[in-house]
C-alpha cells in the first residue's frame, strides 16, 4: 500500500478519501480536508470494512484515511485493504487502541501512520502534510554511479526451437552463477513455460499487470513476481484459453521500466507473435538472443527476422544461438545456414535430449539439471556474450547486399546439397547449396 519510492501523484486517481466510524471523528477531518483543498465530501461514513468494500468496485485515492475502531482484529482486517488498496496509496489508520505493539505492527504491515482518537486538528493536519510529502519527495538514488541494466529478449525462429529453454537457462545462469538480480518475463500469456519449468506456480501477477497497467509500481513487481532462486524472480502466467490478449501492450512496457528500476538482468522469453505484434518492447532491449536451428524453414525465418530487426530495432545487438544442432544430420549445414542469413552464427547446442529429460524430471533449469554439460557450458559462453555485448554495444556482421535476403535463399539448392553432402564434405567447406546473392 505504501509506496514512497513512487513519487508523483497518479493523475487518474482521488487525492484522497477517508472511512470514518464516528461523526465526531469526521467533524474534526473534514474542515482539515477543506483546508488542504480536497473535497470534504470524501470523508465518508464507516470504518475499514466499508472502505474494502468500496475499493474493490472503485481506484483507490493518492492518500486513504480508515477508522480501525470497529476491528476486532486490525492486523489480519488490514491485510484484506491490501488485497483491493492499489500500490503507492499512503494509508492512514486512525483508531482508539494505545498499544505501542500495534503501532509497530500496522507500521510494519504497510500502513504509513496511526492516530489516536480523540483527534485533534492540529495532529490531522501534521499526519496529511506528512503524507503529502511521500509524493513530493525526490526517489532515493543510490549514492554510487547508477548501476547498470542489461535486457534481453529471447526469440525463437521457430515454434520448438527451444528459446524458452534457453531463455530459463540463462535467466537462472545470472542469477545463480553471476550473482545478478535477474527477473524473467515470459511473454506467452496462456502457454507460458518460464513457471512450469522451474516448478513454480505462475499465478495471476502477469494476468492482473494486462488488466490494470497503472497498478503496477515497485510494489507491485514485489507481490507479483515469484522468486525461483534468491536473485531470480519470475513473471510468467497460464491464461484461460478463452480469453484472448487485450492490451496495447503498454502494460509490457511498464513492467520493462520498472525491471530496470529493481533488476540488473532482464530476460525476455518473447513469442514471435508478440514480436511483431508490439515492437515497442524491444525500445529498451539491449540484446536479442535469436534462437533458431539448422532447417530451411528456420532458415528463411531467421532472415525475415533479422531484417525485420534492422529497421524495427536497430539499436539492439542481435546474439545467433543455434540450438538442438547433431553432426551429420541437419537439414543444412552451419556453413549453408549462415551463407544464407549473411552472418556468422554465434553460439551452437548440441543436441542432448537426455539431459533435457533430465531436467524436466527435476523440474529445474536445464543448466541447473545439467551443469558439467557441453549444452550448460555454452550456454554459459551465450551469458559472457549478453553481458559484454550489453557493455560495449558490439557491433554485428554487415550483411553483404542491401536487399531483401528473402530473394536470394535458394531453399531446394539448401535441401539438395544437404542430403548429398556427407560429413566429410562439410567440413572441408565443399558444400554447394549456399545461397546466391546475384551480381
């Protein structure tokens, strides 16, 4: 409920707003009400279960005033204002028990101060004044140089390409070997996988941010996400398949801005269609993460990818990982794939379906299942690369024509050549289906 760190008032809300038990008691708030220029028709009668009533059909004010008096219990009755109370609303309780215990305990809980009744003008005014100021107040900045924020967003070429696997891996890789405060957004609202395959239930955080975008807050981010490991926190959801997707996507875009506020890492386990669909996630991304694999139909989406990359996000560094890659057997070869995308690709997993067995078993992180595995440890080479690449902004290979990389990928010369060439002849470099770029 108490949220100082969110300074600035919402325009969209109340001021203010109090539930008073008494008439007495109201007498007193309403001429300080006046005075401060709000509304004294705000100041309505009943305590704080008339207030959870209300806050639940309506938006809860910049600064709420409840009347504890008719509790029998205010610790476990307050908990349940939290539940409707938007963040970055100051609560004031106002009530008539002297018991230093439960100052500290409603202080403690949330609430940002409490008076005693009788009240008195003098001690009314000093609390909303005091209240005002949580709104005034420059955000805390820490003394050091602003520490550093590295976004990611993992995008697969294909469906099965495995970018959520490694989107999970490398989330938990910063977190746990880098010692990094990571939060992972999985983007697949009704078949995201980021909870399920840590073991963890992906509640209703993601859900509820797309519904109410001005909700969310550092508070919000702290009651929502779902912490993995002790530097990893997790916002993932399983949305009703008869719901479909309403939003602009602006609740995704407050949800980045407040990562960059409370994490070092973000990684974003991002759907193709959420891609193209909202483009403007990918202002603040500092790396994309492509993941694809060695078949024409990865192929050609890769190029469409790469090139809708360059003119929608030109500023993110793209990181090529090749996954699910066993020698002799793809449908193209390495060095066919990366002629016709026009650049190197970065990183490549062998295929290793036991150890991806494995970690579904666990119900962990493929690198945590697997940590002595070729697969973890280039996956760990895929977290040195986001890191540096998010420090020094290295730029990628300049493709090798201006057009469309569409018209020059010759998928059946691709297919042929493949079928034809033996290991051997791959690597002696004697493929003979690359693409042709023509003169």
């Amino acid at each position: 409920m108490n949220a100082p760190w969110n300074s600035g008032m919402s325009g969209n809300r109340d001021p203010f707003a109090a539930f008073i038990c008494d008439d007495t008691a109201l007498d007193t708030l309403r001429p300080v009400v006046a005075e401060l220029g709000w509304a004294p028709e705000k100041c309505a009668k009943g305590g704080l279960r008339n207030a959870i009533q209300s806050l639940s059909v309506t938006s809860s004010p910049n600064i709420l005033v409840v009347d504890l008096s008719e509790c029998s219990d205010p610790l476990t009755e307050i908990n349940a204002l939290a539940e409707v109370c938007e963040p970055g609303t100051v609560v004031i309780a106002i009530g008539q028990v002297n018991d230093v215990r439960l100052y500290r305990d409603l202080l403690a809980s949330g609430i940002h101060d409490y008076l005693l009744k009788p009240l008195a003008t003098g001690q009314v005014r000093d609390a909303l004044n005091d209240a005002q100021t949580v709104f005034s107040a420059p955000k805390p900045v820490d003394g050091q140089a602003a520490k550093r924020h590295v976004s990611t967003a993992v995008v697969g070429t294909r469906g099965g390409a495995g970018a959520s696997t490694v989107a999970t891996s490398l989330a938990w890789l910063f977190s746990d070997e880098q010692k990094l405060p990571t939060a992972l957004l999985d983007l697949d609202v009704h078949f995201g996988t980021g909870a399920l395959t840590l073991d963890l239930e992906p509640g209703r955080g993601l859900t509820d941010a797309i519904d109410n975008p001005s909700r969310i807050d550092g508070l919000f981010i702290e009651r929502a996400m779902i912490r993995a490991n002790d530097n990893l926190a997790v916002l993932s959801a399983e949305a009703p398949i008869n719901s479909p997707l309403m939003t602009d996507g602006a609740a995704f875009v407050q949800l980045e801005e407040e990562f960059r506020q409370s994490f070092e890492i973000t990684v974003i386990d991002m759907p193709r269609n959420m891609l193209i669909n909202f483009p403007q996630l990918l202002a603040d991304v500092n790396i994309v993460t492509l993941v694809c694999e060695f078949t024409l139909a990865s192929a050609r989406d890769s190029i469409r990818i790469l090139s809708w990359l360059k003119t929608y996000a030109p500023h993110a560094q793209i990181v090529i990982v090749a996954n699910k890659a066993q020698s002799g057997l793809a449908e193209i070869s390495r060095a066919d794939f990366e002629s016709s995308i026009e650049r190197k690709v970065d990183f490549v997993l062998p295929f290793d379906a036991k150890s991806a067995t494995n970690a579904a078993k666990l119900g962990q992180a493929f690198v945590e299942a697997n940590k002595s595995s070729k697969v973890t440890s280039q996956l760990r080479n895929v977290v040195d690369r986001v890191l540096s690449t998010g420090d020094e902004a290295v730029e990628p290979d300049e493709p090798k024509s201006k057009r469309s990389l569409i018209g020059s990928l010759d998928l059946k010369g691709l297919l042929s050549t493949s079928k034809k060439s033996g290991p051997a002849d791959q690597k002696k470099g004697k493929s003979k289906g690359a693409a042709k770029t023509d003169a």
